[in-house]
C-alpha cells in the first residue's frame, strides 16, 4: 500500500460541465500520473508530474488540463466535460526506474 | 513510438494447469518491464519488475522473463489456482510507462 487515494470514487455529471478529480499520495513521492482504462484500449496516459508545477502531457491530453500545486496532491480538471470522457481513471506514483509504479483505487466517471 | 501487445486476449484454464502470458514491446531500449495483475473494478497490484539488465524474476508461483533483443516478456504462472483469475498487464518504461491491453485470464475450477 503506497499511501495513494483517489477522490471522488464515483461521480455522473452532465455534458459540458467542469469536473476535477483528485489524487492524494501520503509518501512525499516526485512523479504522479493520470490514466484514463477503457475497454479495448487498456490503460493510456493523460498527464505526469515529475515535481510541484511540473506537469507534462501524455499521449490523450486533450480536453484535461492538471495541477500540482503541493507534492502530495494532484488534481487532474475536464474544463467541460464530453461523453467520450466517461471512463475509469488511475491515478499512481512512481519511486524512480528501480521501482514499480503504484496505483490508487480509481474513479468511475460517467457523463450524461 | 513505443507499441505493447498481449495475446492472447483471453484465456482460460483447468485449474492445477501451468500456463504462459505472452507480452511483446517494438523499442527493445526500454528500463524496466513490469508485470501488473487487476482485479475487476479494481486498481492495478504490481506482480513483478525486471529491471533491462535482468533476464527473468520470481515472486512465489510466478517467474517472469525479459528478452530485451527480441522484445518480448513471459509470465509463467506455475499451478494456477481459481484466485489467479484476473487480467493481467504488462507495462515497459522507456521515457514514459506504456501498458498493453492485458490478457483476461478464468482459472476453471
């Protein structure tokens, strides 16, 4: 257990609506990621943090924008959200190349 | 870019059975490759890591390879139990963590 929460666990909001997820790690740990898992195409990258306001996009950036503003939090926003958004996301952390990554719990987002 | 493929997609077993997951990777210059099991409605546990320098980990039941030349990785899975169902994932790290689509493994009782 790496100390990692993720919050909301569930949330269903409506079609162009803002929504901002959480992730909250107790381990004081540099690198942070969000991940979107859909059926068929498995676990893709949305962003990474490798410190406090340092942020860099994945391969499915669009329509997401984060935010780390302490170590221990990371904030992943949908500015407005679209139904091709309804997914299951992973926040983790990472220790560095000789470890594993960690993963939280995930939320399951649904848009109406 | 970067591309992990699994197959087979799904597989199902009598339970006592051995059995192979297969995982291949196109850039052969990655750090590590890590095994990850996920339970339905769950989050993702990390099985095994094996460093690029590394042939092969054990963790109790489950040994896992690493053939950085030809890209590809094996996870054996000796005397599967009806616990073992799961889908499993592999996931390389070159500068970023790329996870294939996993393999939906059913131990038959």
């Amino acid at each position: 257990d790496a100390g990692i929460t993720q919050s909301p666990r569930h949330k269903v909001t409506e079609t162009g609506t803002p929504v901002t997820l959480r992730c909250h790690q107790t381990e004081n740990h540099r690198y942070m990621y969000w991940y979107r898992q859909d059926p068929g195409h498995g676990l893709r990258l949305i962003h990474y943090s490798y410190g406090v306001k340092d942020t860099d996009k994945g391969e499915v950036s669009d329509g997401y924008s984060v935010s780390r503003s302490k170590t221990e939090d990371f904030l992943l926003t949908l500015e407005s959200a679209t139904s091709s958004q309804t997914s299951v996301y992973f926040c983790a952390i990472w220790r560095g190349t000789t470890d594993t990554q960690y993963f939280g719990p995930g939320t399951r987002l649904t848009v109406l | 870019k970067q591309e992990v493929t699994q197959i087979p997609a799904a597989l199902s077993v009598p339970e006592g059975e051995n059995l192979v997951l297969n995982c291949s990777f196109t850039d052969s210059a990655i750090y590590n490759l890590q095994w990850f099991r996920q339970d339905p409605g769950k989050g993702l546990t990390s099985l095994l890591l094996i460093q690029s320098s590394q042939r092969e980990q054990t963790s109790g039941r489950l040994n896992a390879s690493l053939d950085k030349s030809s890209g590809r990785s094996t996870l054996y899975i000796a005397a599967s139990q009806p616990g073992d169902s799961a889908t499993y994932l592999c996931a390389v790290f070159d500068d970023k963590i790329i996870f294939g689509k996993g393999t939906r493994l059913h131990i038959l009782p």
